[in-house]
C-alpha cells in the first residue's frame, strides 16, 4: 500500500516522510515515488489488488488506518504537508477523522 501512496506522491514528499519513519517502512513509500496520475478510486482499486492476494477486506479502511498510522508517526509540519498534498490530490477520504492520524 505504502508504494502505491509512493506513486502519487512528489519523490521530496515521499523522502521527507521516509526519513522518519523506520526503514522497512519508509522504503515501500520511496520505492514506488513517481508522482503518477491517478484519482481516489484507482487508488483504491490499486490497492485493493494488492490486498486481494493477502485476504484483506475493505480497502478504504486499509489506507485511512495506514494513512493515519503515517500521521501519527512524522512530524507536525511533514504531517500537515501530507494531509495538503492528500487534498490537493482529492484523496481526503484517506485521512482519518477519528483514531491515529486524526487532527486533534
């Protein structure tokens, strides 16, 4: 999941937030950095692929908890980078309203 947010992410963005989170971690997210095209729902159906093999249920509650795993774990400012980036990207939905990663 991590490398597919990588795709639609800047590469600087996506270093930025690899730099502090743990490296099995943070690599997934560099490793897929393109800043490719693609809206919410391919996103998800991205994913979804992905999890499909792993037995997965819902994939958008799969990259909200991610999502605010990745929030809850960087920085205010990279924080608050990612959830602009997210809404500049219509990818609102990934960002949690409640649990880790939510605003306070």
């Amino acid at each position: 999941m991590l490398s597919v947010l990588g795709e639609r992410l800047d590469e600087d963005r996506s270093q930025h937030l690899d730099g502090q989170l743990p490296d099995e971690i943070g690599d997934h997210l560099v490793e897929g950095s393109a800043e490719r095209r693609f809206d919410y729902d391919e996103f998800l159906e991205r994913i979804e692929e992905q999890t499909d093999r792993a037995a997965v249920g819902d994939p958008e509650r799969l990259v909200e908890g991610v999502i605010g795993t990745l929030l809850e774990h960087v920085d205010d400012e990279n924080g608050e980078r990612l959830r602009e980036r997210l809404a500049e990207l219509d990818f609102e939905e990934a960002i949690p309203e409640s649990g880790p990663g939510a605003r306070s």
